[in-house]
C-alpha cells in the first residue's frame, strides 16, 4: 500500500450545520450531495467528507453512527497573529472555541482549538520549526 490518504470521511449529525460553518470560513464544496455528505478538496490529493450521520453508520454496517473522537484536523498557519485571526473567523461561523490562542505545551507551537458544530476538533497552529511547501508537503525541523 502507497503511504498516501486520499479521503477522511466524518459522521455528521447535522449536515447543514456543517455547511454553513465551512461556508462562513470561505470554504466551497468539491462535491455537496443534499442529506447526504459534503466533500472539500482540503489539498492536493486529499478531501475532507462531512457524512450525515445516518448514512454513515449504514455505510459502514453499524447501528449507530459513533460521533468524532480522539483525534484533532489541523491547520497551520504563519504566525500567532493569524491564529488569532481564524480563530475569531471560525467563531464567528458557528465554532466553540475550546482552546483559546496561547503558546502549546508541546513542541513550541502557538495554536488553539476550535469545535465545528459537529463536534469536529481543529487545532489552528503556528509552528516555528515547520513550512508548508507551495505544493501543500510539510517539512518538519
């Protein structure tokens, strides 16, 4: 198997909730299929879906559809201040700020987290010691 994703697919509950939060950040959808699921290209290669709940839990042979847990999305940005700044824009569209801006206790990064209507976790960081390439890899040290 190549050491590659192509695809995170989210149990959501409430699918409107979703798109309206991701469309308050400027997000646009590669694929919005109606009480369904929603798909946006996130990097080259790679798209987040926002399955409804229900379908979801068809889909994968469960009862009941388990919510998100135990992990985090992130996005690294270039500096404290635009933490900051997407932070307030993501609280703005409907985010629970669970984590305001502060220096981490790991790592030297300065980051806060943000929960999307879903009970989806990002993390919004600055990391000093790492880049993003133009092509979206990144370079860690």
């Amino acid at each position: 198997m190549d050491q590659q994703l192509h695809f995170v697919t989210v149990a959501t509950r409430d699918l409107d909730a979703a798109r309206s939060f991701y469309s308050g950040l400027g997000w646009s959808p590669a694929l919005d299929v109606p009480e369904e699921i929603i798909f946006y290209q996130v990097a080259p290669g790679l798209l987040l879906g926002l399955f409804r709940s229900d379908k979801f839990a068809q889909d994968v042979g469960l009862d009941a559809a388990p919510g998100p847990s135990g992990m985090t999305l992130s996005h690294n940005v270039g500096s404290p201040d635009e933490v900051r700044r997407l932070v307030a824009r993501m609280a703005d569209a409907g985010g629970t700020v669970l984590k305001e801006p502060r220096d981490g206790s790991f790592g030297g990064i300065f980051h806060a987290l943000v929960r999307d209507p879903n009970d989806v976790v990002w993390e919004i960081a600055f990391n000093p010691g790492w880049r993003i390439d133009d092509d979206g890899a990144v370079i860690i040290g």
